[in-house]
C-alpha cells in the first residue's frame, strides 16, 4: 500500500527517477526553463520548491544539502546567488507550470515549466 506516499514514481525505480528530477532541476536552474511531460514536470517542481527555500536559508548545510541532489557546482552557485536572492521576499510559489499540447513525435502531453 501507497499511504502517505506522496513521491510520484513515474514508472521508474529510485536510483533512475533521482536522476531523472536532478536533470531536470538542473536544466530548469540554468536555462531557466524546462519542457517534459506533465507528471515529470509537477515531479520536478515539487522538487525545484524544496531545493529553493532551501537556498534561501543560505547556510552551508543548506549548500551542501542542495549541492547533494543536483551534483553540479555551476547550478548550485547560481541558484545560491541569483535565484534564491530573487525569490527572497516570495513564500513559495517559485515555478510556474504551463501545459503545451501535444508532443509532435509521439503525440504525448507537453508540459513547461518555468520560472515566476
């Protein structure tokens, strides 16, 4: 049973599903927006959430809590000290989430998810 489960599982075990959100948050963190599949999306904002009033905190614990799900330097620094900064004021609420349409190649749902 699934009760109080809240961790959409996307038809993947942890390891790849891990892997799979940390991508994600990474491309949206540094390109600023991300297009994928409507459950991959909402997986990837719920995380995105976390990992930003984490960084809002600002702490080194928070940095290295951070730096622990997206393994990349570059995405860390720049949501420490452009994207956190930003959403100082914002109590949640960070992304947006924007329905596409269709996907050409195989006719799948689209989903954007981007920055507030």
């Amino acid at each position: 049973m699934r009760h109080r489960r809240k961790v959409p599982k996307l038809s993947m075990d942890r390891s790849r599903r891990r892997s799979v959100l940390s991508g994600q948050a990474k491309a949206l963190i540094l390109a600023g927006k991300v297009d994928t599949t409507p459950p991959r999306a909402q997986a990837t904002q719920q995380l995105v959430e976390r990992l930003v009033t984490m960084a809002r905190k600002g702490d080194q614990a928070a940095q290295r809590r951070v730096f622990a799900c997206l393994r990349d330097k570059e995405a860390t620094n720049k949501l420490f000290q452009e994207i956190a900064v930003q959403y100082r004021d914002r109590d949640g609420g960070y992304t947006r989430l924007l329905k596409l349409g269709p996907r050409r190649g195989d006719g799948a749902e689209v989903a954007r998810l981007t920055w507030v």
